[in-house]
C-alpha cells in the first residue's frame, strides 16, 4: 500500500480501507442476526387448518399421513406455491424448510 499512496494517489488505500471495514461490519451484523424462525401453529389454530384442508379434499381425519400438500396464493399477481410443514403444521413460504438441528421452520 506505501507503493500506491507515493506513487498514485493516497486515495486508494483510502478506499479500501473504508469498504474492507464496511464489508466486514455487514458480515458481522449478518453473523449475529436472527434467522427467521417461523412461529408454530398453535394447537387450535393446527387443528383448524386440517379441518380446512381435510373438507377441501373431501377426507376425513383418518389415521394415515397423506403426501406433501401444497396451497396456491397470489400475491401481487403472480403465483405462489406454500409447501406444509407436518412438524410445524404451518404452510411456509417459498424458499423456507424444516431445520432438522433446531426444529423448526427457517
């Protein structure tokens, strides 16, 4: 760095100062920041989401576990399909799954 300050401008190892302790602020703010856990269903509101789901299908509430379901909502014109989670009993959103370490949706 002696060699750019002296021989170009100081202004370079400036600048790389700056956006080497910006780059490293956000990587820590990132690191110490909540993840996003999605809250579990309550039991009441578990138990009214299969009695939704089960009259939609046209099921009763059998002892069986049926196949991944899935649910389709707009949202600002465009698709989108909710994947349910039988651990949290909640539909989540795109790009969120079931932890297996900390057990929940994320």
């Amino acid at each position: 760095c002696p060699y750019l300050a002296v021989k170009i401008t100081p202004a370079i190892p400036v600048v790389g100062g700056i956006l080497f302790f910006f780059v490293m602020g956000t990587l820590l703010r990132t690191s110490f920041s909540d993840p996003g856990v999605l809250p579990r269903a309550t039991p009441d509101e578990a138990a009214d989401l299969e009695r939704q789901i089960d009259i939609a299908n046209g099921t009763s509430s059998g002892g069986y576990r049926p196949p991944p379901r899935t649910k389709e909502v707009i949202i600002n014109g465009q698709t989108v399909k909710l994947k349910y989670c039988f651990t949290c009993k909640i539909f989540r959103p795109p790009r969120a799954s079931h932890c297996s370490l900390c057990d929940n949706c994320v």
